[in-house]
C-alpha cells in the first residue's frame, strides 16, 4: 500500500455495523466521529434509564472514563417567517438542580469498551 502511497482503506461497512450495534444497544440513532485509532465522539438521546437524574449526579468519568462534552436540549425557536418549531439548543450552565428530560441529547468521548461499559450498564 505505501507504493501506491495509499495512507488508509476506507471501510464504510465497519462504520455502519458499529453506529448500528450502538442504536441498538441505545434504541436511539447514534452520530459518531472516531477522533484516534481507539477515541470516538458520539451523539445520542439520553436513554430512559437516566430521566430524571441531576446531571451532577452523572458519573460517566468516574464510572466509565467517558467525558461528557456536552448536553443540548430542544427549545423553541422562531425562524424568519415567525414559524416557531423545537431545535436542539446547548445547555451552557447545569446547575446542582437540573435534571436529565426526555429529549436531551447527550455527547460523550471515549473508547470503544468505556461505551460499551456504559451501554451495558444501561440495559
């Protein structure tokens, strides 16, 4: 491969086969960004199992290594014709009493283990 300088192979199969095992682990769909070989960025709705819960109370770097990058929650928002719809808006300050709602969307950086740790744990 490196006579024809070819630095990766592309292999769109893995890629689904994994965000789809986490939907399914989730039940939810999952975004993903593999930052390194064993790092990856994911995106997902916050599972049932967590509602309710204040968001100090999450332990995900303590439990499982995983490091909450941030949390959005649906908002209303007027768009130019004066349409109101529900867009997802980061959450800036979690206080000691906010709590984790049905809509909230999660994102999370780990390993591949810390998240099935995590998705384990759920179940």
């Amino acid at each position: 491969m490196q006579g024809f300088k070819v630095d990766r192979i592309l292999t769109p199969e893995q890629r689904a086969a994994r965000e789809l095992t986490r939907e399914l682990e989730l039940g939810c769909t999952v975004d993903s960004l593999r930052i390194d070989v064993d790092h990856y960025v994911i995106k997902f709705d916050a599972p049932d199992f967590f509602y309710g819960m204040k968001y100090e109370d999450l332990n995900f770097e303590e439990d499982y290594g995983i490091k909450l990058i941030s949390v959005s929650r649906p908002a209303p928002r007027r768009n130019i014709i004066g349409v109101t719809n529900e867009v997802p808006m980061i959450v800036a300050n979690l206080d000691a009493d906010f709590r984790i709602e049905k809509g909230d969307v999660f994102t999370i950086m780990g390993t591949q283990r810390q998240f099935r740790d995590l998705f384990n744990h759920i179940k």
